[in-house]
C-alpha cells in the first residue's frame, strides 16, 4: 500500500496517509522558518458560475453542471461510455504556487461518474498537460474511484490528490476540468454541484497566534470511535488506525443531521458498532492509493447527502476560529511526534481529526478519532503546539463540510474560502 505520510520538513506530499500510527519518540527534524502563506481558493456552485467556462455537451441547471448531449465515447475497463466536459476559466494565482488541491461535490445516479482534472501556466511560462486528480463515483458498483499514478512530469506530478509542482514550474495560473461520464446510449447523467481548488505556497510552522475568537465555544458534533473498527473490512483499508479520515467525515455529517440510512450500510456486519462509519470508510477507498485517506474523497462523500464540501489550507488557528463562530467544525489533517501536543499522547505519520471548538482560554477542543471509545474522543490539547504541528505537516489542510444553508464566514482579502 502506497502510505504518503504528512512530513515534518516540508509541506505534506500528498494527503495524510489516513491513519494514526502509534509511535516512539523521533530524532528532531529541522523546521523551515516560517514564510508567507500563499493560499486562495476559488470554486463554482451555482448556473452563474458555470456560465463562465466552457461547455462541451453539458449544460447548467439547478445550480449544477449535467450531460446533455454525448461530446463522443470513452471506453474505460472494457466498458463504452458517453462523455461531456466543463472546463473553468483562468484562475490567477496572485503568487508562484507549489501545490494544488481540486475537491468537487456530485451525484453519479447508477453507472455515471466523474473525472476531475487539473492544468496551469507554470513560472517558466509553459502551460501544462492536463492532469487527473480523481476518478469519482459515489459507490463501487460500476466503476472504483481511484487517484491516477504516473502523470510526472517536468512540470511536478499528481501526489494521490495533490498537484506538486517541480522547482520553477510553480503554478501562475490554473483550470480545472470536470468530465462526466455515461453508460453509451444512456439517459442518466452526472451532476456536479461544486468544482474547486485550492492553490498555495506556504513554508514552515507559521507564527503562534493569541485566541482571537470562538473561545469558549465547543460545537455538539458526536463523537466515534476509529479504534473500535479494527479488523472491520480488510478489503476498505480494515479500520482501526486506517479509518481517522471516514471516522472524521462521519462525525461532522452526524453533527449536520445526515448521513447514510439503514439501507444504505445494510451490507455492514450487524455486530459492528457505528456501521456509518464503515459505509464511509468503504465510500472513500482509493483503490489506487489503498486507503481512506484521499482528501476530496472526504468531502465528496459528504456531498452525497446535500452537503456543501470542499478542501482548502487556512493560514492559523485564528481563521479556524472564525468557523467555530460561525458554527461549522473543521477537519483537520496534521502529523506529530509522541507527546509534541499536550493532551495527545501518541505519534502519527498522519492523522485527520475534527476541531469542535475552543477552551475559555483558546486551547483547541478536538474530537479525536484515535480513542479507544467513543466516550473517549473529545480531548483538550495545547494550542502553541498544536498549531504548529498542523501548519507545519500538512500545511494547514481542512475539509469544510457544512449545510447548504449555514454560511461561510467573511473570507479575507486572499480567499481561500
């Protein structure tokens, strides 16, 4: 299994490994000093939005990008299907950036699916091949979602699901693209609801910052259990330590009021306790990487049930605050030493976890799926520490997962919100 841990040295490569590994004391790493936090976003949810790029056989309604006329046929796995593509306009990075995420929400009714794909104008001024950052559909009856290994080039590569740009083709500009997929012949079609990404160049641990906001709140999110899985499901990565990303997932989709029915975990094992949560774990496999872990995955399963989501880096535990006060819970991606954060007493090559809120004086208040029970995942942690840890591995990544109706904090004046 292709195990991508998020490094101390640089910026992750790639999304968390997806899981905790409980660890030993390890020899100190340099920290790069902190620098700029390159980051912004840009995304399209609405017929208004998607009017401003290029149609090939597809058409906005709803507030959605649909299929309505064949642009030909692909045949993927020995199977004949029509395709239909939106293409973004030209997003300005406003600075060089080294990575970039893309993240989408969309519907796949029976055997469609979607490919999402990304390509920029780098700093020596070439424009790059177009490269794919995932292969979607809701379940695996038809087709496995899959990131796409191989696409390296003289322009950087795809880490599962993170552009990573070769030293002078950082990123100047980009555009996502969005391929939708049908049985040939067929009447069903995808629907893609959200497109976006996220492009940053950010280096070190940051500056520790004061509370600046949200203390004193903790969200109700509830709280599982990624331990109580172990051995569940081997061929969906066999829960436990593997699983902190759908455990994560499921426990701000609960604190939402959704999620999947009885119906659909009705093939979980009745003895397991939580079967929701092996229902994302199975929802989010990678079939490629061979885990759970895959960024946009996350949040495009939580799409599946009218959620709004999407992946982007925030620059300090300040702008993660203003989400709290605005009542939205965050996921986090981080990974740190045995006993470097107070209040977390193992070590993780990489791990996602949910931010509930803040102590009176600042110190997160997390829901950490790596507990032995469920009673046993909420857990107050040091702030300075934490902080860093978070900025300094994977660059500050999170999934925003909300309701359609709870809206976004004001975003600053780079946005990457």
């Amino acid at each position: 299994m292709e195990r991508r841990a998020v490094l101390r040295s640089t910026v992750a490569v790639g999304a968390s490994i997806g899981f905790a590994t409980v660890a030993g004391p390890a020899a100190a790493k340099p920290t790069p000093p902190a620098g700029p936090r390159n980051i912004a976003y840009r995304g399209w949810t609405s017929d208004a939005d998607f009017g401003s790029g290029t149609h090939l056989g597809t058409a906005a309604s709803g507030d959605a990008l649909r299929l309505t006329a064949a642009a030909g046929q692909y045949t993927y796995l020995g199977a004949n299907y029509d395709y239909a593509s939106w293409t973004s306009p030209s997003v300005t990075t406003g600075f060089p950036a080294t990575e970039a995420i893309a993240s989408w929400t969309a519907d796949t009714p029976g055997a469609t699916w979607v490919q999402v794909e990304l390509r920029g104008v780098t700093a020596a001024g070439n424009t790059t091949a177009w490269k794919i950052m995932g292969r979607w559909a809701a379940d695996d009856a038809t087709i496995q979602r899959t990131s796409v290994p191989g696409q390296t080039d003289a322009d950087g590569g795809i880490a599962i699901d993170t552009w990573t740009a070769a030293a002078g083709r950082e990123l100047t500009s980009w555009q996502v693209r969005v391929t939708l997929y049908r049985p040939a012949g067929g009447s069903l079609t995808p629907v893609v609801r959200s497109l976006g990404a996220v492009a940053s160049a950010v280096s070190g641990s940051g500056t520790a910052t004061a509370p600046a906001a949200a203390q004193g709140i903790t969200l109700n999110v509830p709280q599982y259990s990624q331990s109580i899985h172990a051995g569940q499901y081997p061929q969906y990565g066999g829960g436990g330590e593997a699983w902190c990303s759908p455990t994560s997932t499921s426990m701000v989709l609960a604190y939402w009021g959704t999620g999947p029915t009885p119906a659909d975990y009705a093939w979980v094992d009745p003895g397991y306790a939580d079967p929701w949560v092996d229902h994302a774990a199975r929802s989010t496999y990678d079939a490629n990487y061979g885990g759970t872990g895959n960024w946009p995955f996350n949040t495009a399963y939580a799409g599946r049930f009218g959620i709004d989501g999407f992946v982007t880096r925030l620059r300090s535990l300040n702008e993660a605050e203003k989400f709290i006060a605005a009542g939205i819970p965050l996921i986090l991606s981080l990974s740190f030493k045995k006993n470097e954060i107070p209040g977390l007493t193992y070590g993780t090559n990489g791990h996602l976890l949910v931010l509930v809120g803040f102590s009176a004086t600042g110190e997160p208040v997390l829901n950490d799926p790596a507990a032995a029970t469920n009673a046993a995942v909420r857990k107050t942690v040091g702030r300075a520490q934490f902080e860093a840890a978070w900025l300094g591995t994977s660059g500050g990544v999170v999934y925003v997962v909300k309701q359609p109706a709870t809206a976004l904090p004001p975003a600053p004046a780079q946005a990457n919100w």
